[in-house]
C-alpha cells in the first residue's frame, strides 16, 4: 500500500509542476521566466518527467497492471487542472465541467479503492 501512496503522492506534485509549467504563461503575464518555453521546457520538464515515470513505476509495483495507473493518472491531471484553473485563473467550471471532475474523483476512487474487485 506503501508505493500505492508514493504513486499518488508523485501524481498529484507532477500535476501541479505541469499546470504552472504549462499554465504559468497566463499567471505570470510579463515575466519573462514563466513566457519563455524553452527555460520552462528544460528547468521543469526534466523533473516532470522522473515524477510520472516513478509514479508509474510504484503503481506497477503496487497493482502489476499499467491500466490502473493511467486511470488514476487521468483522475489526477483533470482534478488538478479544474482547480488550479479555478484557483489561479477564475476560471468558474460550468455545470458540465463539474459532471466531468465528479466523474474524474469516480475512476480515481474505482482505480484506488478496488470497488469492482478484480
């Protein structure tokens, strides 16, 4: 259950460090760091990256399937830009956004929680 954590933990940091490397722009209007995507590119992608690459190795390790991680992941990255989108830009989600993060919550906990039981 240990590396199920780890995984989860990876994937909700890597999410956040890939909204603002590639959301940033709109925050940061006129700072040249956050409007160059070459510096954004090399300096946050390369950390990105070993952050999903481990996340999915401990979920491997966890389920021994590549199917649960991808789902959890998906989950993961549509909750996290809903509200950082929120939070950062103001941007309010419709009625049909919300539908959608309620069904991304649903595959997280399908996925975490075992509920089928497979």
């Amino acid at each position: 259950m240990e590396k199920l954590y780890y995984s989860i933990i990876l994937l909700l940091v890597s999410n956040l460090a890939a909204w603002w490397q590639l959301n940033g722009q709109f925050y940061f209007k006129d700072h040249w760091f956050w409007n160059n995507p070459y510096w954004m590119a090399t300096t946050m992608g390369i950390p990105i990256g070993f952050m999903f690459w481990w996340a999915t190795k401990f979920s491997y390790e966890h389920f021994g399937f590549t199917w649960n991680i991808r789902m959890i992941g998906f989950g993961m990255g549509t909750l996290v830009f809903g509200i950082m989108s929120y939070l950062f830009l103001k941007e309010i989600p419709t009625m049909k956004t919300i539908v959608c993060l309620l069904l991304a919550l649903s595959i997280i906990l399908i996925q975490v929680t075992n509920v089928l039981g497979e």
